[in-house]
C-alpha cells in the first residue's frame, strides 16, 4: 500500500519491501532507485539545449541554476552522460581544490587534458598551454600542476611555434589547436555556490579571461541567491548596486532553469525514500500510522520537503536512529520529532523546555495559567512558537497541535477534557505522554525509562512460569515507581492475557510498597493501578478457577490478603459487571480478614498503618456488626488506643497550589466513624476538648499539611472533627428545647 493521492497531494503508505538498498545514503541529492523526478527527461532536454548552442558559437557559458538541494549534482551527472552519448569530451574542474588564480588556472586545463585523449591534441598544444598559462598567471603555481608542463616542455615549443611569444600569441596558439579537435569540450563546474567570495571571482575570472576558447563549452552550477550575496560581498560588485545581477549576466550566456518539484513528484520522491526506510528497518505500517503520517504530511512536511536534499536529510536521520527506539516509540511521532531536530531545532528545544507544560503536568502551572482560556494559552503559546523562529510557522503549529493534544485544545479554543484522548497517545507510545516523551528528544530509551521490550519479555515469563532477568527487572522497577509499569503490563495483558496463577503473586509482592508510594494529584494512585490490573486478570480468568486463586491469594502473606480484599470489594462494589469470582469468594476473604484484624490485636494500633484499609474492606464484606464488634473487642482490651485508632481514619493525600505540593489530611468522616465504631460510643469516652475548637476555628485544606509519619497531628484532627460533632448536637438540642 502507497501514500494515497489526494489534492493536495498526500504521500502513500509505503510497503515492506523485500529487497534492501543503499540508495538513500548516495551522494546525490536524490539518488533512489527509481527516476521519481523524472530526471532522466530533463537531462535529455537540457543536453539537446547544450548542443543546440554548440551549433551557434564556438564558445559560452551555460548556467544551471536552482536552489540548494535540489538536485543539481545529480541531473550534472545526467547531462554529462547525455552529452557523451552524443561525441563530446566532458572534463570537470572543482575550484575547491585551489587556494589562488594560478593554481585554478592550471588546473583547469589540466582537466582539459583530461578530458581530450592525447593523440587528439598531441604534447605541443600542452606545451603551449603551459607557457601560456604560466605567463599568465606568473605567481608559479602552474608549472605544478600534473598534465601543464609549463617548464622544461616550453623547450620544444620552438620547434613548433616560432614568432611573438606574449601570452596573447601563446592563447591564440592555443586557441588554434582546439579548433582542430574532433568534438566539442564541455566543462563542468559544480558548486560554485560555496566557494568564498574571493574563490568565486577568480573562477569567474578563469572562464571569462582564460576559458573562452574554441569548442569549449561550461555548465556552471549554483543557486543564484547565494551567488549573488557572494558577489555583494566583493569590492568589485559591492552590496545593494545591482552590479551583482549585471556581473553574472556578462559571464553567463544561457540559464538553465531546474523545475521545482511538483507536488505528485515531492510525494513521489518522499515515497522512495519511507519506502527504503520500510525495507531496510523491516518496518510495517498499521493503519492508524497511515492515517497519522498522512496528516503530518499534509499540515508540515509537504511545505518544508520541497528539494530532494531536503527529502534525503530527514529519512537518512529517520533510518540512523530508528533502530535506537524500534518497538519503543510511534513510528510517525518519530518521524516528525526527527523533522523537527533536523529542520527546525529551536522549536524542538522550545517543546523541550516546556514539557511539563506541553504534557500536562500540575507542576508546570502556575494559578495564573489555570485561570487563562483556551484562547489566551494559544495567543501565548503561538508567539513562544513566532519566536523561535521557524520558516514556516504555520506548518509548524499545525504540527505541535498534531503531536500534543495540549496544544491542539489551545490551538482549536476548547480543552480535550478526560483521559481518553491521552490514553490514546499512551497506547500507541506517542510523544505526547509523559511516560514516552523523553524517548523521542533522548533519541534512544533512556536508562532511567523501562523499555517495552522488557514488558512484553516479563509478560512472556509470566505465561511461561517462569522467573527471568525480564520479571526481576520489572519487579524492581515496581518498588520504585508502580504506576508506569503497571500501565504497560496492562497494556500487554489487554493485547494477551496474562494467567493468573502466576500473575497474582506478582501483584500481590509489589502492592504494599506500592501503597507507600506518592501519587500524583491526577490519575490512579499506584495501589489501585495494582488493584485495577489484578482485576483485569481475574476478569479474563474462568469464576471456577479465579475464586480460588483469590482465596489462596489471601492466604498467602498480608499483603495477598490485602489485595485479595481490596479486589473483591471494588468488584463487587463495579454493579454493572457481574463477577461471580468475587462473590463466590467474599466470605472466604471476610474470614480472613477477621483472622487478620485479631491478629494485629495483639500490638498497639499505630503499629499498623494500613490498618484502617483492612477494618474498612471487612466492614464491606462482612457484617457491620462484627466489624464493630471486632473494634471494641481490641480497644477495650487495652491493647488498641481509641485515639490513635481515630488518627488512623483520617486519610493521607497529596496536596498542591501549583508551584509546590505536599502531604496533607483529607476530611475527617463523620460517616466512616459511625460506621466502624459508633459516633456516640465514641463521644462518650473521648473527653470534651473545647480548646481545641478556640485555636482551629478554620477549616483551610492547605492548613491540614502534615509529616506522612506524624499521627498525633492525624489524632488531633480527628479529636477536633468529634469536637465539631459534639458542638453541632448541642446546638440542635438547645434548638430542640426552644
């Protein structure tokens, strides 16, 4: 399957090719297998003007004129074939090569020589021509060119020519010896667009003074542009006369034009080149990359990818680095992140230093860019993108608001709210996420970053039973950060499930550490991405076999107890997806529960952080009777402090005012304790404490930041919320009473 056409024209989706070629990294500017410019033509054209010249003047110059990267090397190197074809002589002389007018001078007839077979000119024209060219150009440089004798030859050219020897009779010598030759010469000087500006009017000088000779044609090839600027920068021409224009009308007698590049033929060429990439990278594109690669195409690449050089610059880039991040990024947010390195690097450096922002990070925004609307984010964000100074800005917005949905909302006057746009770039590994992002801008997977290839071997192991280098790197990468890892390996079970006999053990080993674990103020806690992939699993597993899996589960240790619970409760809790493993197992893991929760009776309350956690999944799978039952029974033995059982109902979270955040104290429940304990149980044995309600008269979320280790201030929380409660009843009764 092709770049579909379309109007405009859109490239197509390239295939995998079987074979694989070297042709994207030649040294011409196009250079792909097949002549998608249609280059062939043109030469043919170009030439038959070239010869058509010859038959009107003995001598003149011919420029091929066209900007840079557009493919005049190559179509040279055409047209020189073309005219071979044809019975001339093709020499070339690269001005490059000399440092001041003598040496060029030499060399340029020495390519003369080259070009013409011996036996056509003999060595009298060479001696000639190294007299000659040695008088003028008398700084020496000449005698050391190979193939211009311009030393002991001249020794014989008395027995040639006789008469004046002034550089004049010595040209006209020369002159006459090239009008006996056989076939026309045609020199061809490439690049003249990056000589300095010096190199430039020697050269200029050499075709004009030295070069005019008969049967000797030049094909001279630059951009005007650039040429022009050089000439500007000479004392001869100077800036802003319009000499520079006048200059190069007196040396060049015919321009040759180089077409731009249609719009099919840009598509055409752009083909060629993913089509290389394809089949040297085994690469193979879905549907959606299609779809994706067409609009990139459309909105950007289509308006910078106007040369063949330009084409080549970036699937050359594409091809290098690709194998770096194979399998671990979005091919066609790749190829647009390498443009962008490639073609317009201050904006890439502009996405860089504002990731945070570009992705959505709370950290990135301050309460100011919380209040601004769409609009005023893209008026911002529009002139950041103006500043950096891109060629076609345009083409460039289009293109961030296609790699960033942040953008996109900015850029369109809306907000993208919800997950499920942001969950779309993360399924596919796109640029937009936080969690692929560095991988593109790092062009590689960073070490700090868990590959995908990792994932997917784990999950192998996983469904082989086994305990590979894969699952132990996954596991430790777990302990540290849960979330990540979790997204991926649920993204690998949603492609093919993972058992669950050998997954909820897994699960199971990394959830406590995964409940001390931070959690940012948006998404899932890394817990619950625990709690929702254990799930997932047990979904996918038949009821008979995932009840009992879960009640082994519980068995096992506290934390399969944990997550046992925590599962069947959410499940049950999810109405709308009957799941009969979690109800055939509930009354095993209410039994096991209460086996816990007298267990942890035997050791102070704070002793057990996560005690509330399993008081409060038992009061959801058995009956709230026994919950409370169970409460009283370890508070009245002595061993349980009522308050420090109260602190540890006040839930921990993660605050923030945009610039920094912290832990802090979620509402204190009125609900939870009546629930667990009984409000007015608990009312009368807490002493009244009116103090507490003189110095806490507000109830300010950021004035409830806290130390995750400090439970006295969760205790006196606690103590203020009954306090609260208690004044609220005695306000009702003294209403009542009235």
């Amino acid at each position: 399957m092709k770049f579909r056409r379309k109007d405009p024209v859109t490239p197509r989706v390239p295939r995998t090719l079987a074979r694989k070629t070297k042709s994207l990294y030649a040294d011409d500017a196009d250079g792909l297998d097949r002549d998608v410019l249609n280059r062939k033509r043109l030469a043919t054209q170009l030439g038959r003007a070239v010869r058509d010249l010859a038959e009107e003047t003995e001598s003149a110059v011919v420029g091929l004129v066209g900007p840079w990267g557009s493919g005049k090397s190559s179509l040279l190197g055409q047209i020189e074939k073309d005219l071979a074809e044809n019975d001339w002589y093709i020499g070339r002389h690269n001005p490059w090569a000399y440092s001041d007018f003598a040496g060029s001078a030499a060399g340029f007839f020495a390519s003369v020589r080259d070009a013409v077979p011996e036996d056509v000119l003999g060595k009298e024209w060479r001696a000639v021509v190294g007299e000659w060219v040695s008088k003028a150009a008398p700084l020496g440089a000449a005698g050391g060119v190979a193939g211009v004798d311009g030393s002991g030859a001249i020794g014989a050219v008395g027995a040639v020519i006789t008469g004046d020897r002034s550089p004049a009779r010595l040209r006209e010598a020369a002159a006459e010896g090239l009008t006996k030759i056989d076939h026309p010469v045609l020199m061809v000087l490439d690049d003249l667009d990056r000589l300095a500006p010096d190199e430039l009017l020697y050269t200029f000088k050499l075709v004009r003074l030295l070069g005019r000779l008969p049967n000797v044609y030049y094909l001279l090839a630059y951009d005007e542009t650039t040429l022009t600027d050089l000439l500007e920068a000479t004392d001869l021409v100077g800036k802003g006369t319009g000499r520079a224009q006048q200059y190069l009308e007196k040396i060049i007698q015919v321009r040759l034009e180089m077409p731009p590049m249609l719009p099919e033929q840009q598509a055409a060429l752009a083909n060629a080149a993913m089509d290389e990439v394809c089949a040297r990278r085994e690469i193979t594109l879905s549907a959606s990359t299609t779809r994706r690669m067409q609009q990139v195409w459309q909105d950007c690449l289509s308006t910078y990818l106007d040369q063949p050089r330009s084409v080549k610059r970036l699937f050359t880039q594409v091809d290098a680095t690709w194998p770096d991040v194979a399998g671990e990024v979005d091919f066609s947010d790749f190829v647009a992140i390498t443009f962008l390195r490639v073609f317009e690097g201050p904006t890439l450096e502009l996405v860089i230093n504002h990731r945070a922002e570009i992705l959505e990070q709370a950290s990135a925004f301050s309460f100011a860019m919380r209040q601004e609307s769409p609009q005023d984010r893209w008026q911002r964000w529009s002139q950041r993108i103006a500043d950096a100074g891109p060629r076609h800005p345009a083409a460039i917005e289009a293109l961030l608001a296609h790699l960033f949905i942040f953008i996109r909302g900015a850029r369109e006057g809306t907000t993208y709210a919800g997950s499920s746009h942001q969950e779309d770039v993360r399924k596919r590994m796109g640029v937009g996420t936080s969690e692929h992002f560095d991988r593109y801008v790092q062009v590689g997977v960073p070490e700090s970053d868990l590959p995908e290839a990792t994932v997917r071997a784990a999950a192998e192991e996983l469904r082989a039973g086994q305990s590979g280098e894969a699952l132990a790197d996954l596991v430790r990468r777990m302990n540290q950060d849960a979330a990540p890892v979790l997204r991926k390996l649920r993204r690998e079970h949603l492609s093919s499930p993972l058992p669950a006999s050998t997954t909820l053990p897994l699960l199971s080993s990394v959830y406590l550490p995964a409940m001390e674990q931070k959690s940012g103020l948006f998404g899932l806690s890394p817990d619950f991405s625990v709690i929702g992939l254990a799930i997932d699993v047990l979904d996918s597993t038949e009821s008979a076999t995932a009840a009992p899996l879960v009640e082994q589960m519980a068995v096992s240790d506290a934390a399969g107890l944990a997550l046992a619970a925590a599962c069947v409760r959410m499940a049950l809790k999810d109405s709308d997806t009957p799941r009969p493993w979690a109800a055939g197992a509930k009354a095993s893991i209410a039994a096991a529960l209460e086996d816990g929760i007298r267990a942890f009776a035997t050791q102070p309350a704070r002793s057990h952080p996560r005690l509330v956690s399993y008081v409060y999944d038992h009061l959801h799978l058995a009956k709230p009777a026994n919950t409370r039952e169970l409460l009283w029974e370890a508070i009245d033995s002595g061993v349980w402090d009522l308050r420090e059982v109260l602190g540890l109902m006040v839930p921990l979270g993660q605050a923030s005012n945009g610039e920094a955040s912290w832990t802090s104290m979620g509402d204190f429940s009125e609900g939870m304790v009546e629930d667990l304990l009984g409000v007015d149980a608990v009312l009368a044995r807490i002493p009244e404490r009116p103090d507490l309600l003189e110095r806490h008269n507000s109830d300010d979320y950021f004035d409830r930041r806290v130390d995750a280790d400090d439970l006295e201030a969760r205790i006196e929380y606690a103590l203020i919320g009954l306090e609260r409660v208690r004044a609220r009843r005695l306000r009702e009764t003294e209403t009542t009473d009235e």
